[in-house]
C-alpha cells in the first residue's frame, strides 16, 4: 500500500469538492424541469368545467359531451358543476376569480353577452375578465304556435299582429332572456306589437303555449324538436338566416318576409383573463376532436344544435359583438330587470 500524506489528502479533498459542485450544477436542470414542463403535462389532474346553467339546459347537455370528449383526448376528468341562477352570473363569477392555470373552465351562452345590458352591478367584465378559448356551436330559435293556432304561417302571424296591435301575445322564459329578445327583435323588423309575457322558465312556457294561452313564442331548436315531430307544436318559421338541417321543411323568417332577420343563442367555452395561450391551444385542439367524434355531432343533430367551431379571436370578437347588438335591442325596447 502506498502511503497517504497530507498532501495526499489535500489534494483529495480539492478534487471532492470540485466533483461536487460540478455534480450540483449538472443536477440543477434536472430540479427545474418539472416547472419548465408544467405546460406540456396540462392537465394533470381534475379540471372543473362550470356551467351558470341549471342541469338538463341546452348548455349543461353540450357540456357533458364537450367534457367526455376532452377527458378522452386528454387523459383527465373534466368534472361539470351546475351553478345555475341569476342569469348564470354567480358561475361565472367563480370562474373569472379562479387561477388562470387551466383547471377552472366554463361553458357559458348568450346571457354572457346579454347581462351587462340588464344588470348595472355585474361583479367582472364579460370581455376582459375572461379567455374565450373556443365556439362549440348555436342553438337555432323557432318561431312556434300550438297545433291548435290559427296560424299556419309566419306571414298569418304577422298580418294578424298589424291588424290588431297589442292583442297578440308572445312568451319567453324571462325577462331580457334570449327568446325575449327574439321576439323583440321580431317586433322591431317586422314593425308589429305583440305583449310580451315573461315566464319563469321555458317548461311553464311550453305548456302554455302548447294550450293556447299565448298566441306564440321562440323555442331553441332542442326544447322544441320533440313537440314538433310529435304534432303539438306548429313551427312557423325559423331565427337562422338559412334553413336547419332538423327542420328542412321549416322556412326562415327572412324567407317569411322578415328582412334581414337573423337571432340564435350560442355557446362558449372560456377560462378566466391571463390564461396562457399554450393551454388555450392544447384546449382548442382538443375540443376540435370532441366535436368531430360521430357520437357528439349525431346527439348535436338530433337536437338541432349547430356546431360551429371557433378560435380563441373569433369567439372573442362574437362576444363583443353580441354584447353591443343586445345592449342596443335592450335599449331601443326598453327592456328593465332592476
């Protein structure tokens, strides 16, 4: 054996500690990684997708399939919470307070756009407190009258309405609701007065207008599909400027003699403001494939929902425009909830 000086020793000792830090610096990215690659792991847990809507409406049903779609595509639960009430404004307010990370999402419809018209006292913005990440589609509106109306067209109703001015009726399931706004709409291009009669939801509705209690009413396309294959709804016409593929025989109402008439409901997938535009891709490219699957566009047509994918910037800019055409059709009507 070789004797061990100090030198020895020293020298040693150097070398261990140059080992060292060189093993540390080498081991630094490796630390680091994992929050590098944070994005690229998205999602690695739960994401909650809330919907401002009561379970069973138009934007719960579009959800679950939205939500099993983007499970399957990306490896994780995409969990539905309905937090319905007040115009959908308390979900949507716990989505724009969430971290803007990916795990908080919505699926929000035409009220987003429609609120800020009707309440002064929204808690958020509904353009800049929010990522519009993608369109998923529209719900058509149809123009209907039970099968015991006397009206067998739009033209009919309408003439009837300029005869008789205020003595026709239309419903809707609330004030400054879509179907409101419709008929509103309706009135303005078509230059008739009808009353307005609000309802709390669109079942008490329905069953009204299936009794003949009220003259008429706009129904999205879903809610009224299975009533008009069964008979016990007329459907006189159609809000889209083309014809529904569920109701091919079903003219528009600009066909009706409605210039330039056009009004459906849509619905949006978004994330809080600030949410990265990584994740907002991989979210885009997901939903493209959740949406092409055959089981979602069969369900979509049978119900009469129209998809119609979107980008992040398209999606952005319809919300803005349907925000500046509701507040001025709320406006010009004079429509008030507070």
């Amino acid at each position: 054996m070789f004797p061990i000086t100090s030198r020895a020793l020293r020298a040693a000792g150097r070398l261990f500690a140059a080992t060292a830090m060189l093993s540390a610096a080498a081991a630094l990215p490796v630390i680091g990684a994992p929050a590098a690659r944070a994005a690229d792991k998205y999602p690695a847990r739960t994401v909650r997708l809330i919907v401002p809507n009561s379970p069973g409406s138009t934007a719960d049903v579009v959800a679950r399939v939205v939500a099993e779609g983007l499970g399957q595509d990306l490896g994780q639960p995409f969990y539905v919470e309905n937090i319905p009430g007040a115009a959908g404004i308390p979900g949507t307010r716990q989505l724009v307070s969430a971290a803007a990370d990916g795990y908080t999402l919505a699926v929000v419809s035409s009220n987003h756009a429609i609120n800020p018209g009707l309440y002064r006292n929204i808690p958020y913005d509904s353009v800049k407190d929010i990522t519009a990440v993608a369109l998923i589609g529209t719900t058509p509106l149809v123009l209907v009258v039970g099968a015991g109306s006397p009206y067998k067209t739009a033209q009919e109703l309408i003439a009837a309405a300029r005869a008789h001015p205020g003595s026709l009726s239309y419903g809707s399931s609330g004030k400054g609701s879509v179907l409101h706004l419709a008929g509103e709409l309706l009135k303005s291009k078509a230059g008739i007065d009808m009353l307005h009669v609000p309802y709390k939801g669109v079942n008490t509705l329905m069953t009204d207008v299936l009794g003949g209690q009220i003259n008429a009413a706009f129904l999205a396309t879903p809610s009224a599909l299975p009533q008009i294959k069964a008979g016990k709804l007329r459907a006189l016409a159609v809000s889209t400027p083309t014809r529904l593929e569920s109701l091919p025989g079903v003219p528009t109402l600009a066909e009706s003699g409605v210039k330039d008439y056009a009004y459906d409901a849509w619905i949006a997938l978004v994330g809080p403001a600030g949410l990265p535009r990584d994740i907002t891709a991989r979210l885009q490219q997901a939903m493209a494939k959740a949406l092409a699957a055959p089981k979602a566009k069969e369900l979509f047509a049978a119900q009469g929902f129209v998809l119609k994918s979107g980008n992040g910037e398209e999606t952005a800019r319809l919300i803005r425009d349907e925000l500046g055409r509701s507040q001025a059709l709320i406006k010009s009507a004079s429509i008030s909830v507070e």
